[in-house]
C-alpha cells in the first residue's frame, strides 16, 4: 500500500565510506511556485531522515541566474530557518523558506535552488590506539539541488491561461496539460481508491507542454467506479 500522503521528492543514495555508510532522504513538496513581490512567499519543507543514523544538513537555498549582478540582489531576498537542521534516524524536520524581491523588481519569472547537504561528522570506533578511541572514517557529505521557481508580477491568469484535459481510456487516465502562463506551475493529482491513496506532482514550465499517463486502475486491476485519478490543486 502506498503512503497516503506523499508530497515528496524521494532520493535514495548509497555511499561506500570506511564501513560501507549509507545515506537516504527525502524532501517536500518539491515546487515552491509562489509570487514573491509584495508580503513575498512562503513554504515550509520537510526533509525526512531515512537512516538509522542522526543527521546534521546544511539548508542553503540560492538564486539560479547567469547574471552575476542578478544573483547577488536575488541572495538579499532569502531567508532560511534553521540553516543547519540535525534529524534523528528515522525521523524528519521542517525547513522554513521565505522569499521577498526587492521593491521595483522586474516582473518574470525567477529560479533558486534549494540544497539540504549532510554535513561531514566524525565517527568513532571502540578501538584501542595509545588508549584514545581512533577516528576510523567519516561520514561523506552528499550534494544535492532542488529547483524552485517564484515569480513578481502578474505573468497571467491560472484559470485562463491553463488548459487542462482529463482523457479516461482502456489504459487508465491522463492528464494532457497546456501552460500558457509566463511562469511554471506545480499540478497536485490525487489518486484514491479503497486501497490505494497517494499524491503525484506534475511541474510545467512556461509555455510548456506535458501528457502524463496514470494506468493505475488498469496495473492494480481496480474499477473505475473505486478509482479517483483527480486534480487536487494548483500553485
């Protein structure tokens, strides 16, 4: 049975260190997707710690433009809470992201980067050496990025400027979607059935075209009468 309420990137990592050490996460949602002129925008991450080890993670979240001008006034508009989160195995934490341009922006779109990096810690092993405990190996620090999308201005009318085509067939259900807005959008799809509940989310960039097929009904042999393959929400 499928989580019911999985809004999340997952990524799954294994790093051969010293004692064959392994990472695991996952981080969501994965869309921030918000207007950021005015009060600015808003999002609040959880990154869930799969490990049976306690983890630190540096959160960096940073502008994604070749315009090193750009970039420098786009680090202004960030702030992160905490900056370094440590998990116990098994367990998750909350990362709060707030975005705010500065007054007079250009309207349009603008990327970031969000970057939860194992930090490097020391790890100890009950081993004789001069009578100290020796330093046996590390944990290694894994990289990863997540794009994020925020915008200023008004780049078009979701319920316009989205056309968005819901097409049942022998093979299950798709989702044909054409974005006509000047920014990307996140789609939420929610598929319930009585023994299946889960969430999916479609990232479309602006002016992009996306099919995405979902033959659950068909794969897990349920009727279409039990079966909701839906549209939940848009950001």
């Amino acid at each position: 049975m499928l989580k019911s309420y999985i809004r999340k990137f997952i990524l799954g990592v294994s790093l051969i260190v010293a004692s064959a050490t392994s990472f695991s996460m996952s981080i969501g949602p994965i869309y921030f997707n918000q207007r950021i002129d005015g009060a600015g925008g808003f999002e609040e991450y959880t990154i869930d710690n799969e490990t049976y080890n306690t983890t630190r993670y540096k959160i960096q979240v940073k502008p994604v433009t070749s315009d090193a001008k750009l970039q420098k006034e786009m680090e202004k508009w960030v702030e992160v809470y905490p900056k370094v989160l440590t998990i116990p195995p098994k367990s998750s934490g909350k990362v709060k992201v707030l975005i705010k341009s500065a007054p007079n922006t250009k309207p349009g779109e603008y990327k970031f980067s969000i970057s939860p990096t194992p930090l490097t810690i020391p790890t100890l092993e009950n081993k004789k050496s001069d009578s100290k405990l020796a330093a046996v190996g590390i944990k290694a620090p894994l990289h990863f990025s997540m794009g994020l999308s925020a915008y200023v201005g008004n780049l078009g009318d979701i319920h316009k400027d989205l056309k968005i085509e819901k097409i049942k067939s022998k093979d299950g259900i798709k989702f044909e979607v054409d974005n006509k807005l000047k920014r990307e959008v996140a789609l939420e799809i929610l598929v319930t059935s009585k023994k299946t509940r889960y969430r999916d989310v479609l990232k479309v960039k602006a002016g992009g075209k996306i099919t995405k097929a979902y033959p659950e009904a068909t794969k897990l042999e349920i009727t279409e009468a039990s079966t909701k393959i839906e549209l939940k929400n848009l950001y």
